[in-house]
C-alpha cells in the first residue's frame, strides 16, 4: 500500500467530489465509493479510547473504556442495515479478530472484581432479581453469588503513550489493509474529522494524506433547509438562518487548527471554478503524475457540480444569504462570476 487517501470537510461541504475525482486516478481503490469509515472518530471509537486511556486514566475508568470500545466496534462490524456499520462486509471479516488482537494488547489485567457499573441494573439483572427474590426469603440463610452486569471480571490498562501509538497503528494498518485488498492506494472517505487532525502523527507514517474541503456557507445553509429534505439527505446544522450562523462559526472555531505535509486543505468551488490548477494541486500533493489520471471527469465533473453552486443567490433566499454573508464573511467563497442555478437542476452523487 502506497497511499491512504482520506477525504473530509464540514458535514455538507462536498467531500465527497474528493473521493470521486481520486477514483479517476490509477490505482486507486474505492469500491464503497462515499462510504463513511468512523471507527476512529465515533463515539467509543479508537480516539476516545486514547483519551480515556492516557489523560486521567484509573483501573475502573480503563475497564469503561475498553468494555466501550469492543461495543462499538462489535456494533459497527455486526449491524447490517446501519449506514456506517455492516464492517463484516465493508472491511471483512477479519476485523472482528483484529480488534480482539488490539484489544489483548492494551488491556494488561483481568481478575475477579467488580466496581458500580458492574452494579448497574439493566433488564436482564432486573429480572434475575426478581426470580431470586422469593427463593432468598424461602431459603434465609443461603448465599448467592451477586448478580452483576459483567461476569468476566475488571478488564484493566495502564498503557504507555507509546504502546498505546504503537498497537493502534498496527491496528489502524490491519484495518487499511483489509479495505485495500492489497491495492496499491486506498481512499477512505471521513475516516478522519478537520477536527482531530491533530493526532495524526501519533498513528500514521507517510502514507497519510488528506484532503479537507470547506464549501460556502451560504449554499450548505440554502441546500439542508430547501433542498435536501426532499431528497432524503439533510446535515445536522440549525435551519433558523442565526442559529446556523453561531453554530457554524463555533464549529468551525472549534478546531485545532494543524499543519503537516499530509494535509492538504482546498475549497470545494475551487474544484469547479478552477478545475485545471486544483487537480494539478491535488496531483502533485498525492505525489501522481498527470498521466496518473486516466478517467478525468468520470466521476467527478465540474460542469455538473457547478449546478449545486450559487443557490444562495435565489430571490426567495436572498435575505437569509446576506446575513449569513455578514456574519460569516470569513468563510465566503469570491465567486468569479455569477449565476442564476435552477434548485430543481442540483444534483446528487452515491
């Protein structure tokens, strides 16, 4: 494997153009096309377990975390119908043992003890209560074992830094390996966020590269309340136009903003607007020669997603535009020039 190709953005700004334009190049895998790989991001995936287990960590909060982490995997690798699950399929069958192997590594110590979560009702304690209840008061004197929600014990780690690195880059590599089936490139559409780019180092060699897409407010805000809904698809942003504006400016905000040579950070108009410069920018960032690009505008064309550009400037969404154009005036896009794009006309990909 040569390069692990990562597309990301702001929920709704066009990463997707990046996974299909790189699908034009040689050698570059992607059979679940927009697919979105979250195990290291999700809640209780791989970078809460890194959080939970190297800042503050204690022997019940590492039980928690590992007892978390293998949920979540086991649901991502088992639930077929859940759109960023069904990794029997998506990556293999081999993931469920790769995430055991990981798992063996960074857990140290498993004995006989318990702690409160242990002791937390669910349905299933509840109802073996109940049945034990009447025996207890028939037979006073006879001891139980007590019941509890786990019966394999406190799973503990106190992992180094740099063994914890070390696993889950194994771990991370094993994952990659069985997307790519032994390709030469892999591209692996949101398997990192803007936001935790800043840990990459910690995990990936120099194979790494990612392409972050920003995309004009104005035309995420116009297409989630508008157009989206009635195709099925919407972002989780606010539809009144202020509240969108204070959660868009603090999400961006949010971010800790990283540096390094395997990001690569463009604008999604870009890709239309100055199609020719921007793929020459992404070519030479891939470390692809132009030649590399043997299916140009197959997957990704410019004179179709500009029909998704400039719908802001519609008449009946005019007023809602100009305030988003002066609240978020750091994020607007300059376009060259102007158009009058039908809604009706936008387009979606797979």
């Amino acid at each position: 494997m040569e390069k692990i190709i990562v597309s990301t953005g702001y929920m709704g700004s066009g990463s997707s153009a990046i996974t299909d334009l790189v699908s034009e190049f040689k050698d570059c895998q992607n059979d679940h096309k927009s697919y979105e790989y979250v195990l290291l991001h999700c809640p209780n995936g791989l970078f809460d377990l890194e959080d939970k287990l190297l800042r503050g960590n204690n022997a019940i909060r590492s039980d928690e975390a590992i007892r978390s982490f293998e949920m979540q995997m086991n649901k991502l690798y088992n639930k077929k119908y859940w759109w960023v699950g069904n990794y029997e399929k998506v990556i293999g069958p081999n993931f469920k043992e790769i995430t055991n192997d990981f798992i063996k590594k960074i857990q140290q110590f498993n004995f006989t003890s318990y702690w409160y979560m242990h002791e937390e009702i669910d349905a299933k304690m509840f109802i073996k209560l109940l049945i034990r209840k009447p025996i207890k008061i028939i037979f006073k004197n006879r001891k139980y074992k007590k019941i509890l929600k786990y019966n394999d014990g406190m799973r503990i780690s106190f992992v180094k830094d740099n063994e914890f690195y070390k696993y889950a880059h194994d771990f991370i590599y094993d994952v990659i390996e069985e997307v790519s089936q032994k390709n030469k490139n892999v591209i692996l559409d949101q398997f990192l966020l803007p936001f935790n780019l800043y840990r990459i180092d910690n995990y990936f060699d120099d194979k790494l590269r990612v392409i972050v897409v920003e995309r004009d407010p104005r035309d995420v805000f116009v297409l989630n309340k508008y157009i989206w809904p009635e195709k099925g698809i919407s972002v989780p942003f606010p539809t009144d136009v202020s509240d969108f504006c204070n959660f868009y400016k603090r999400m961006r905000e949010s971010e800790k903003k990283y540096d390094s040579d395997k990001i690569l950070r463009i604008k999604f108009e870009d890709l239309i607007y100055k199609y020719d410069e921007t793929v020459e920018e992404i070519t030479k960032f891939l470390g692809f020669k132009t030649s590399d690009h043997i299916n140009k505008k197959t997957r990704f064309n410019p004179d179709i997603s500009i029909k998704n550009t400039q719908l802001f400037r519609k008449k009946e969404y005019i007023n809602e535009s100009k305030i988003i154009e002066e609240k978020l005036s750091k994020y607007i896009y300059n376009f060259p020039y102007e158009l009058d794009n039908d809604v009706k006309k936008t387009v979606e990909f797979e």
